[in-house]
C-alpha cells in the first residue's frame, strides 16, 4: 500500500519501444487537446527515454508534441550541457532532438522555444515548481496541467512484457513472504522483521526495496504504519505490507499473520472472523474486474463485503492503486473513477479492515486485467495464499 515516487529503468528496453512510448503519448496529448507533453526526470522520463538522471535544480525537460493523426512529430530534450553525454547515450535517445543549455544561461527560455506559446502543456507531476514557474514567465500565454489530470492513464496499459516484469517483481515478493513465515516473530521488534523481509526481497532480485511495513497488535489499526520498536507479542495479528523495484518494475503485497501462542480466546475469534471478512471482500474486488467494469466497480464490490459484515466504518482507504515502474499509480480502485478497465491496467485489490486499539487487516494482490489466459477477468500476479497463516 505504501508508495514511492523513486524509479530506476532496471534492464533497458530497445531503443523501439520507447519510440512507440512517445508516438503513444503523442496521441494521448493529442485526444486530450494539448499542445504536448512535458517530462522531468523521474519515472516518465525513464519510462520515455530510459534516461534516470539525479533530480536536481538544473532543468532537464522532454516535450513531445501533440502533432497531427499520423505525423511523425520529434520528440526534443532540453538538458545541461554537462550532462548531455549521459543522456546521449540512454537506450531510448535514438530519434530524440537534443538541446543544450550551460550553466549561466536561461534554461526556461532554451525550452520555451520549443514550444507553442499560446498552447496548453500536461506536465509530469514530479516536476519542480521552480520549473513549471519559470516556464510559465517565459511563456505567459502558454498553460499548464497535471498529467495525472490530463493524461492520467498515460502509463496504466502495459505490454505483455511489462506485464512479466511485474509479474517477476510479485513472484519475488511471495517468495519473500515464504520466508518471512519462517522466522522468529514473537520477542522481537517490529523493525527486525521489517529488516528481515528487506534483505529477503534484494535476496529474490529487487534492486530497490521501498517499503517494508511490519504493524504488530494495535499498530495493524494504522494502515501506514511504520515498522517501529514495538516488541511482538503472541497472539498478535501483524499485517505486512512490503514492495519495491525489480528489473525497474514494482512489487506491492500486503499479507496478516498470527502470532502463536496468545491465551485471549474472544480476541482469537474476533481477529478470525475479521480476517475471514477481508478475505472475501479481496475475492470479491478481483471478481469484479470484467469486461464493461470501472475502477469504482473493483472499490464498491470489496467495499460491499465488508459493509455487510457490520464493519464498513473501519475500511478507511480506496481498494486500489495501478502499479508499473512506481508502486503508486493510476489507475485508482476508489469510489467517483468511472474510468473503465482496459486489458493491460495493472493494479492493486487491498480491502483492509482497521479496529482502533486492538488490530487490523488487509489482504493485498496485484492483478492484471484482461490477460491473453484470463481475457474475462483478472489474472493475479501475487500468488501465495489467502488462508491466515501462523508465525512463530
């Protein structure tokens, strides 16, 4: 559930498939009546280019044009002159116009000359401030968007190859989730855990852990928890959210164990029917993925089952979240996105029930809407089972 803005390439792609990439993203400015598309570094960059710079106060800016149905527009780059070299040689350059700019000079006028000064512009959401501000005063009759308000599903399709990297960054993270089952929990804090399941993830391939969420006891009711220095109890419910980047695609599964051991008999069996709730509602969330479905339809499903049971006031967050080169993403499985589900769309299915004071519980998988082997449906891409599992 926990995100991260950070992104790394991981293995690169043909210098092709980023080309498509930007002729896609062409046609998406195009079909939301922009003028183009401006990208900073950060994941659209990488996922444009396969260039990940440090994101520094020097302006490093793609824009790709709108153009018209079928033209071959040219994507241009705007970047520090000492850093022209690195990009040069990214494995998505190819076909990329390269403007430069010294230290000294004015690198908002160097990109506002590339661009249509009367023509409104979706720039990526992790572009400085400092930027878009000074584009705006080199350009005062130019406007400027959000991608994820103006092209919010820009990255949300994935190929079938982006698609098993995604799938290989989940099978890592149950692979994880295996192991961790076999540790001590009991008598320990919750960060040892969280270290543990850090090195079990770099162990299954991940060059970039994000998140390792360990929340014993009443720290289950914070979905956000962080791993802290509470000392593990028996008895205790402990929800385990853990993700990160492998081969520059994400991983993001949340699992709830039991501690054995614990003595409280009414908490035992209320922690059971809490869990068995969750488990359904997850079911019902990734059943609800099927053709003529929107994203709200995936939230109200889970959000449903849980209602019924009497807890619907202690599921506090959306169901869902896409997940591609970062672990936050659209498309978002939340109440209002009438936006349907393409084959392709990659996200998560997370319903989680949050008692104050005594425990919490979720259940996260990621899916794949529509596969080629599940065309009606959604395909999981975390595999390890739904049954509450036992800890020592």
């Amino acid at each position: 559930m926990s995100s991260t803005d950070a992104a790394r390439p991981g293995a690169a792609f043909g210098p092709e498939v980023y080309a498509a990439r930007r002729e896609r993203a062409a046609a998406h400015a195009r079909e939301a009546g922009l003028a183009g598309l401006l990208v900073s570094p950060g994941p659209d960059l990488a996922y444009f280019t396969g260039y990940a710079p440090p994101d520094t106060e020097r302006l490093t800016l793609l824009a790709i044009p709108a153009g018209e149905p079928g033209a071959k527009g040219s994507a241009s780059v705007v970047v520090p002159l000492l850093e022209r070299g690195d990009l040069v040689s990214a494995p998505g350059a190819d076909g990329l116009d390269v403007v430069t700019w010294r230290d000294g000079d004015d690198e908002h006028a160097a990109a506002a000359r590339l661009l249509d000064g009367t023509g409104t512009y979706a720039v990526s959401d992790s572009t400085w401030a400092l930027h878009v501000l000074g584009l705006q005063r080199a350009l005062p009759d130019a406007h400027f968007t959000a991608f994820t308000d103006a092209v919010p599903t820009l990255r949300a399709v994935k190929d079938p190859e982006e698609v098993e990297r995604l799938a290989a960054a989940g099978a890592a993270a149950d692979a994880a989730f295996a192991q961790i089952r076999e540790v001590a929990f009991a008598g320990r804090r919750e960060r040892d855990v969280a270290a543990d399941l850090d090195r079990f993830l770099r162990e299954h391939g991940h060059e970039q852990v994000d998140f390792t969420l360990v929340c014993a006891g009443p720290n289950g009711a914070d979905p956000h928890h962080d791993a802290g220095d509470r000392v593990i109890e028996p008895g205790d419910l402990v929800v385990l959210d853990f993700g990160g980047l492998r081969d520059g695609y994400g991983s993001d599964t949340t699992r709830t164990v039991l501690v054995e051991g614990g003595t409280d008999d009414a908490l035992a069996a209320q922690q059971r029917e809490v869990y068995d709730v969750v488990r359904r509602a997850q079911q019902a969330g990734v059943d609800a993925v099927r053709p003529g479905a929107t994203c709200q339809d995936v939230d109200r499903a889970a959000r449903t089952v849980i209602a019924d049971a009497g807890y619907g006031e202690y599921f506090v967050h959306r169901t869902g979240h896409g997940i591609g080169t970062t672990t936050h993403e659209p498309p978002y499985m939340v109440e209002g996105e009438d936006r349907p589900i393409e084959p392709g769309m990659c996200f998560s299915v997370e319903p989680g029930i949050y008692l104050p004071g005594r425990f919490g519980v979720r259940i996260e998988d990621i899916v794949v809407a529509f596969p080629p082997d599940a065309p009606d449906g959604a395909r999981r891409l975390n595999t390890s089972t739904h049954d509450l599992q036992t800890v020592r």
